[in-house]
C-alpha cells in the first residue's frame, strides 16, 4: 500500500467501488422509493468492496451489526492485501435519489488500521473552510456575525459577499436566521451532508463556509476528503439524550465536550473517492451518452492535495440493483 503502484492501484480499485454503486443507485433516481436506493447502493457497495485488495475493517458503515444487512460496522471486507479501516457511505442522499434532487453521492474512504475516529451514529455540529486561509480563522464556538466578518476580512471582501452552505432543516431555523442577519447568502441544499463540507474547500463550488449540524459518520468521510485536499474543520458532537450519550461511550468517547479537527476525524495515509449518483456542487450524477452509462468521480490521496476527475462510460449490461440484492 505504501508503493507508488500500490497506492495507485488502491485508489483505482476505491473509485470502481463508488462507480458500481452509484450504477445501482442511479436505476432508481426519480422513482420515490428511498428504502430501494439505500438497499441498493449498499448492495452493490458490498459487492465491490468484497475485491478490493485489502485486508479492511469497516469503522464507519450503515449501521452496527443486526441493524443492516450489508456494509455493518465491524465487518472485514476485501480479498487480502494490508490491513486498513474503511469508511463508507454506500448512498448518501437517499431522498435526493428518489426525489431526483441534488448531491446524491457514493462515498468511500481507506486509511491504515486508526485512522478514522470510531464515530457514533449521532449528530455532529460542523464549521468548515478552504484550506487559503489562516488556521483557526473561525471558531465553532463564535457566533456567525464573528466568524463570517472574521472569513470576509481573511478573504478582502465583504461579508455580504460570502456563501454560506447550510443544510435545508428545522434545527437550522435559527442558524439560518442569524447568517441572513448578517448580509451573507446562503445556499441551502436538501441533502448532501459529505459533499456540503467538501464544497467549502472546492475553488469551483461557489460556496465559502459550511455551517450546520449533520451526521458524525458524515463527518468523519468529509474529514477524510479535506485530509487529502486541505480545509479547515471544527466539530462537536452533540448529545440528545442517553441513548446518544450510550452510543458514544461504546465507541469509547468520554469527552462529551471535545471539538474535534479535521486530523482528529481521519488522518494517516488516507485515500477517498466519490462519485456523483445525482449532479451537484462537486461532481455530475449519472447519465446515459447513447444509451452507454457514464459515471464522474474523484479521487484524492493524503499528501498530494491534488484532485483527480474520472469520467467513465460503462459498456455494461445494466441490471436492476433490486434484482441483485
């Protein structure tokens, strides 16, 4: 894994992983069944990772064990090689494929055997930004107003010109409130938790700052894309009551009040790929050119900071991924 060429083919073999599931899921972008495109996507994911040449463990997956059928957290996957962790988000935007909306993405990253925070399946409030800025430039602790005239002074422009990415929800009633307060605009995206983050450190994506609580597993393969890429984040996780309080201390968290980097969620010799099901901020979804599916992907490895597109057309026989599950 730490040759050149075992590296690069690690990070090929990542990538064919995130296409065959964003295949899968794509059959069923628009058909309003949410269940069918997250069991799916998990499908075909299991699948791909099963000849992967590594010797992994999932860290961060769709669940512990007995709540899913396939990709649990614990579970060993590949065909031999190094041993690594593996975190994955077979299909995030389950609702965004079967409403046929934005930021639908497969999502899997690998790094050497502790390189992912062991997250709870909890809520993690998150601050993010690019990596062309001073370290610790905004503060998860600060208010809005301080953090984005802090952003918009770094940056030499005003506040009013700054994007803040917030995800669409009713716990953000305020936040968003306070942000609009400001002058700054927001785009709220309905789903895309992983991709929101990554955006805030994407010259491309128009978005200057992530704000917002989402999932910590989502957290962590956000984290592991700003590993290899740059960008700031801050995080907390944040507690609703024993059973979060129960979650996090079988992961082995004590610290109920720690804020957490970017390298506290993923870090070492971490390798991520993506590829979009959906079109978003960061990568186009699936389409057919001619009837010959075509996939787009990226690709990152830590210590390179540097992106790599993938534009694929499969010449593939396409079945139903409900028919294979």
């Amino acid at each position: 894994m730490n040759s050149p060429a075992g590296r690069f083919s690690l990070v090929m073999q990542a990538v064919r992983a995130t296409e065959a599931t964003a295949l899968a899921a794509a059959e069923l972008i628009g058909r309003g069944d949410e269940r069918a495109a997250d069991e799916g996507a998990a499908a075909a994911m299991h699948r791909a990772l099963a000849e992967i040449s590594v010797d992994g463990t999932i860290r961060i997956g769709e669940g512990a064990q007995g709540e899913t059928r396939f990709l649990h957290v614990g579970e060993r996957v590949g065909c031999g090689g190094p041993t690594v962790d593996v975190a994955v988000m077979a299909l995030e935007g389950t609702t965004a494929v079967a409403r046929g909306e934005a930021n639908a993405l497969s999502v899997v990253a690998i790094a050497g055997d502790g390189g992912f925070l062991n997250a709870p399946d909890i809520y993690m409030d998150k601050l993010a930004v690019g990596a062309d800025l001073p370290a610790d430039i905004v503060d998860i602790d600060e208010s809005p107003d301080r953090n984005l005239k802090e952003l918009a002074r770094a940056r030499r422009v005003e506040v009013r010109d700054l994007t803040v990415c917030i995800l669409d929800r009713p716990r953000h009633a305020r936040l968003i409130s306070e942000v609009r307060a400001t002058g700054a605009r927001i785009k709220l995206i309905s789903d895309g938790d992983i991709s929101g983050v990554i955006a805030s450190a994407w010259p491309s994506a128009g978005v200057d700052v992530y704000m917002g609580v989402g999932g910590a597993p989502h957290g962590v393969l956000a984290a592991a894309a700003l590993a290899c890429m740059g960008g700031q984040m801050q995080s907390r996780l944040v507690f609703r009551g024993g059973d979060d309080r129960r979650a996090a201390a079988e992961c082995g968290i004590t610290d109920e009040d720690r804020r957490y980097t970017a390298a506290d969620l993923a870090s070492g010799d971490v390798t991520f790929a993506a590829t979009g099901v959906t079109t978003g901020a960061i990568l186009q979804g699936v389409r057919l050119d001619r009837g010959v599916p075509v996939t787009h992907s990226l690709v990152l490895r830590a210590g390179r900071k540097k992106v790599r597109y993938i534009e694929a057309h499969h010449r593939i026989a396409r079945r139903s991924p409900v028919d294979e599950a």
